[in-house]
C-alpha cells in the first residue's frame, strides 16, 4: 500500500490528480486510521505508468549517495589502518625496548645474588 505522497512521487502525478481519480473510480483507496489514503500499488500501475525519469533520478540519486558512503568508508578504513600501522610500530619499539632492558638488567640480578646469597 502506498501513501498519496508515495503515488506522486512514483507516477509524476499531483495530489489533485490522485484525488480526482479516486473520486472518478479510476482507483480505489482506503483510509489508515489517520484519515490518509492508502492506494494498493498494483491496482494504480494498471491505470497509471510509473514515471520512469523519477525512477531515473532516484536511481541516480541512490547511486550518488551510495558513492558518497563508498567514500567515506574508504577514508575511515584508511585512518584506521594508519593507525593500526602506528599501534603495531609503538608495540614492536616496546617489544625490543623491554628485550633490551631485560638483556641489560641480567648482569644486575646476578650480581645482586651473588651479594645477597653468595653465589650467582
């Protein structure tokens, strides 16, 4: 079921028109519990085409937007991969700083022992 906004913007037609033709019998409507028309879109594509140039646009509309959060998407990931990349270069400076501060420290802790303890 499409709303009398839907119709016009599926077929072209004003919201007159549409009035008119559910007056006149050409399509029938019912009424939500809004009072607002509600029309069955295969009865209304027996009487009226769909506007092919709105399908056109809204197709080029859609794409355009589509291309736009392509974009946008693309941009996040590549920040995020940036910094990914930082992060792992922070962790490996990490990784070989404290591999070369435990190396440096092993001489202190033997000797430490052998203070404390009398051997190594």
């Amino acid at each position: 079921m499409l709303t009398l906004s839907e119709v016009t913007e599926k077929t072209g037609l004003s919201k007159t028109a549409i009035h008119k033709a559910i007056a006149a019998g050409k399509i029938t409507a019912t009424r939500n519990h809004n009072g607002h028309y509600l029309i069955d879109a295969t009865e209304l594509f027996k009487v009226y085409q769909p506007d092919e140039s709105i399908s056109k646009q809204q197709d080029m509309v859609d794409y355009k937007l589509m291309a736009q959060r392509l974009a946008s998407t693309q941009q996040m990931l590549r920040q995020v991969e940036h910094e990914k990349d930082n992060l792992q270069k922070r962790l490996n400076q990490s990784l070989i700083k404290n591999q070369h501060l435990q190396e440096n420290n092993q001489p202190v802790k033997s000797l430490l022992r052998e203070k404390l303890f009398g051997h190594k």
